[in-house]
C-alpha cells in the first residue's frame, strides 16, 4: 500500500504523457452489453489478480468458458499489487480486466476515463441492494468498476468466549463504551486490544479511521480534499491522540511493536486478547485458522464510531472489478459479457464457492456463511466511507502510526507528515486548493 501511495501521481503522470488519441479521455456507456450467452469461440480474456484475489474467479471462469466457447486467463501480479498494476498500465500493457479497490481515489490512479471501460447502464446494477448501488466504483459520475463482493469495513472483531468470562453481556454503543469496556477487561488481566506494529502496520490506521466516522458523514474528506481542513486540524489530529493515548495506558498487547497480522488473528482466536478493529481479511485469515461452526462460537463483530454503532467501509482490490480499453472492440465487448454473466447467471454459483454473503435482492447469501460475516454486510446499510473511499488521494498514515509505535514520530509528527504527503500527492493530480 505504501508503494502505492508514492507511486499514484507518477503513475498519473506517466499516463499523462501518452497518446491522448489512444482510447483517450471520457465518453458514453458502452453502446451495447451482450447477451450471457453469446458465442466467444477463438476469444481469449485475460483477467489481473493479486496474490489474495487469484483463486476468487474460479467458478465464474469455469462456467464462462463452459457457456461462451471463450477462454479466461487469470494472471497473477506479484506483490505489491496496485503498484505493479499501474506501471504496466502507464506503460501501455492492459488486460482486459482487473480486479481493482473501486474506489475514486484509485480509479484516479488508473486514469479512468482513458484507460477503463464506463459501466453505466450494466444490465446487473439493480440487481444491487439498493444500498450497495452507488456505494463505490463511481467517479466523476460515471461507472468505471463492478462489485462482487461485500466491500471491506472498518469495525471491532471479539472474542465471544473473553467477553461471557469477563460478565460481559451488552455489546459497546459508542466509542467511549468501547474504550471503557477495554478498562473494564484490562482490570481482570485481559489484553483489551490486540494490534500490530511490526513489518507492515497496515491496520494501525482502522483506529483512527473509525473514530472520523461521525466527522466524515458530516463531510470530513470533502474538506480535506478542498484544502479547507487538514490533518493537524483537530479532529484528525485528535484521533491520533487517542489512539496513542490508549496505547500509553497500556490497553494493547505487550508485542505491539513486534506483532505481526498473522499474530493477530490466532491472539484472538485463542482469547489472548479481547478485541481487534479490523477488516475483512482479517476474517479471511480466521477461516484459514477454523471452520464456521467454531467461529460462530468464538468470534463476532460489531461497527463502532465515536455516537454509535456506525461501520467505516473501505472497498479493497478483491472486492471488484474494471473493464479496461484495449482498443479491440470484440474484447471489450466480451468483458463486459463475462461482467454480465458473473453478475447473472453465474453469481449464485459464485457466492457458494465464495461463500460470501450476496450482494443482491434476487440471490440468497449460502447458509454456511459464518455470522461475523453477515454483521459486516448487514453493517454496510448505515456505514460511512473510509479515507480511502473519500478522499482523493491516500498518503501513509498507517506508516505514519508504524513510527509512532515505535517511539520515531510524535502524533503530532504522523499528522504533519500525513498532511504533507497528502499535499504532495493533491498537487500532483492538480486538485484545486493545492
């Protein structure tokens, strides 16, 4: 992710320096999208996916091919994914789909309106949830990714087995019910919280993150992005504090600063720790560590913000897809095919491979879905976009907090630094105000 944030504007700019001709600049839906079934004898699709993505087409590629006569390639780009992606497509290399985090930020990254396919007018739109229709892959009011599975939100994993030991019976309704009943737990020897600084600290920045619920409904990252307020102001800047605020009063785990991701998850599995705010992956790695019946029993989640229970969400590269111009319209129109049969025909097939919960009204989430899970979809109705999801470029914050765990930046570093890069990056993009 951090190669991503210092290679975002350089991968802009080299866009910026090509053919405009070449597929260039915006333009209208695509005139047609093709029938789930039409025939793609001789075509080859080649689909981009990351090390934690690759295995996630399987079903759909199957039946694809089974129904078109097409043939998919899913193609693996090594770590660090975005950044791998967005020099061979500042480079002219395209595939004909990507997995991608839909969010307008890194659809910025990819040059959208040169480089991607519009989806405006797919026949799978009001399949959505309604909730789920416009909740990302939009920018400047056109359609450039399609969803396929529940985005990412931001929210507090527990162990249910810590919490029925400790008498604990009521789950937190806000922020400082939340870093109260870390107390509460402390006082009886539980580790309340459990994060990681060691390596790469990605998930330091959910902390803050969950705590600008309240601000970015009331319009935080419009703000920042206009220029009109910044990291040091005071609620960023807040949130930072207390995030080190509780880490001095010593309601983390003791391997703070060593701790891994992987750590992470057997800690609260086992109840070596009470809680961990974190994302959907991070119950990816729970299901490579149990199966759904053990789970159910241990481990649960609930959203949190700073007046209640409000979910941050952030749409990651696993969670959709984008159409890119090749400028071989029998491709292109076969992407968009493959898109249409992934959110038609073979959407039910892939959600019970996936076994992840559905994303529309017409197909039923599979039983064996654990319920921690389903709290994250269900969380998604009242959630509110994350600094990925709003703001137009995304500096280091999480590498930011890294170096404050480790005792190399002040709060008041991480957020100046924050704000310089954030500054950096706006300017490079040419946002107004910078």
């Amino acid at each position: 992710m951090s190669l991503v944030v210092a290679t975002a504007a350089t991968a802009l700019l080299l866009a910026g320096c090509s053919d405009p001709g070449a597929g260039g600049g915006a333009s209208a839906a695509p005139a047609d999208w093709p029938a789930q079934d039409a025939k793609l004898d001789g075509v080859t699709l080649t689909i981009w996916a990351a090390q934690n993505s690759n295995k996630v087409p399987e079903s759909v590629v199957k039946g694809f091919e089974k129904l078109t006569g097409a043939t998919v390639d899913v193609v693996t780009i090594p770590d660090p994914y975005e950044q791998g992606v967005q020099t061979k497509v500042a480079s002219g290399d395209k595939p004909d789909l990507a997995f991608w985090q839909p969010t307008a930020s890194m659809l910025t990254a990819l040059n959208a309106s040169t480089n991607l396919q519009p989806l405006d007018g797919a026949p799978f739109i009001d399949s959505y949830k309604p909730e789920l229709q416009d909740i990302t892959g939009i920018l400047d009011d056109t359609r450039y990714a399609a969803l396929v599975t529940t985005p990412a939100v931001e929210g507090v994993y527990y162990n249910k087995e810590v919490f029925e030991k400790a008498g604990i019976t009521e789950l937190p309704k806000n922020w400082d019910e939340f870093v109260e009943l870390g107390r509460t737990l402390k006082t009886q020897g539980v580790t309340p919280f459990f994060d990681f600084g060691g390596g790469t600290p990605w998930a330091t920045q959910w902390w803050v993150q969950v705590q600008l619920a309240d601000a970015a409904r009331d319009g935080l990252w419009d703000r920042v992005n206009a220029n009109e307020e910044t990291f040091t102001d005071a609620t960023i800047q807040g949130a930072i504090d207390e995030y080190q605020s509780l880490i001095d009063e010593g309601l983390f785990n003791e391997n703070l600063k060593t701790a891994t991701f992987e750590d992470q998850g057997a800690a609260l599995l086992a109840g070596d720790a009470a809680m961990a705010v974190q994302v959907n992956s991070f119950f990816g790695q729970l299901q490579s560590l149990a199966d759904t019946d053990e789970l159910n029993q241990k481990i649960g989640f609930f959203p949190i913000s700073p007046s209640g229970n409000v979910g941050t969400f952030i749409p990651d590269q696993s969670n959709a897809l984008v159409a890119f111009k090749t400028g071989d319209a029998t491709r292109e129109a076969a992407a968009r095919q493959l898109l249409t049969y992934w959110m038609g025909d073979g959407y039910a097939d892939f959600v019970e491979a996936q076994s992840t919960p559905s994303l529309q009204t017409g197909v039923a989430t599979p039983a064996g879905v654990p319920q921690a899970l389903l709290d994250v979809s269900d969380s998604l109705a009242d959630s509110v976009g994350s600094m990925q999801a709003l703001a137009i470029v995304n500096p280091d914050l999480y590498l930011n907090l890294g170096d404050m765990i480790q005792g190399t930046k002040t709060s008041s570093q991480v957020a100046q630094t924050t704000q310089d890069q954030f500054a950096q990056l706006a300017k490079a993009i040419g946002a107004p105000g910078f």
